[in-house]
C-alpha cells in the first residue's frame, strides 16, 4: 500500500461512525430503554425519585417488556413513600421475569414497611431461592421476622446478610 492509499480505510471508518452517530441522533428514538434505565438509576441513587419515575417510563415506552425498569421504577416508588405503586411494578417485572430475585426482595421491603410482615417474608424468601447469595433479601427477611418478634430468625437472617454483604446498608 503506498502512502496515498494507507488512510482511506481509517477514514472510511470514521465516517461510518459520523454518520451513524448523526442518524442516532436524527432518530425519533435517540436514547435507548437501557439508557433511560441507567439515568433512571442515577436520579434514584442521589434521592430525585420523581425524575427518576420520568426516566423509567420513557424507558418503559421504549422497551414494555423489559423486567428490570419496572422494579427499579417499583423501587423509586417505595422510596418516595408509593408502596402500592411499587408493589404494582414489581409484580409487573415479576410477571415479565419470574426468576428475577431481587423484584422479589423489592416487593417483600414494600409489604414490609407497609407493616405486611407475612408477605414481605414470603417474598424475601422466595428471593433467597432464587438467589441465595441476595444479601438485601436476608436483611429485609430479617428487620420482618424481628418486627414480628421473632428475635433469632431476625437476628441469622441479618448476620447472613453481613456475611454475604459487610456493607450492606440498614433498613430504615
């Protein structure tokens, strides 16, 4: 290859990445439901629940069928205090993905702190089956069985969690 011709496959390259920039751009979709998802996760992280909802739902309006925005848009509602909401999409992820264990524990912490102990358990529970290495599970299972008074079980459960996860934050 002489020196005139060495560079025309670098800037074929690139202006095949331009162009397909600029038609991601052009297009009426833009971001992806995977990209709404993660700024969804970054308002919930810094405590903006309610644009941490808008970004989910734009999320959901590009991709319905994907489990893991409708649980972490459940978990932006219980924090912000909406548990029947977040109960409702972590159902839905639940219903899209019934494997997927950590909807499970979200929803247990909602009927939880909604003092329904029982089903919260039951929820955390079935987290740990299918994922017995979900520290949040063994703690949400744990703060249930000790508000029902039920000392020893809460108290393996919240050593498993430490265990498994050291620091692991404490329910509030």
């Amino acid at each position: 290859m002489d020196g005139r011709n060495m560079y025309k496959p670098a800037a074929a390259g690139a202006l095949v990445l331009v162009v397909a920039t600029l038609l991601w751009f052009a297009s009426p979709v833009g971001y992806s439901a995977v990209t709404y998802n993660n700024q969804g996760l970054v308002y919930n992280n810094e405590g903006e629940y309610g644009k941490a909802i808008v970004a989910f739902n734009k999320a959901i309006e590009l991709d319905p069928e994907l489990a893991l925005t409708y649980n972490n848009r459940g978990w932006a509602y219980i924090e912000s205090g909406e548990h029947e909401q977040g109960i409702a999409d972590t159902s839905k992820a639940i219903e899209l993905d019934p494997e997927f264990a950590f909807a499970y524990s979200n929803r247990g912490w909602a009927y939880i702190e909604l003092g329904e102990y029982e089903q919260g358990i039951a929820d955390c529970s079935k987290a740990i089956e299918l994922d017995p290495e979900l520290a949040f599970a063994y703690s949400n299972r744990g703060w249930a069985y000790i508000q029902l008074g039920e000392h020893e079980q809460g108290i393996a459960d919240t050593n498993k969690a430490i265990e498994l996860n050291p620091n692991l934050s404490a329910p509030t």
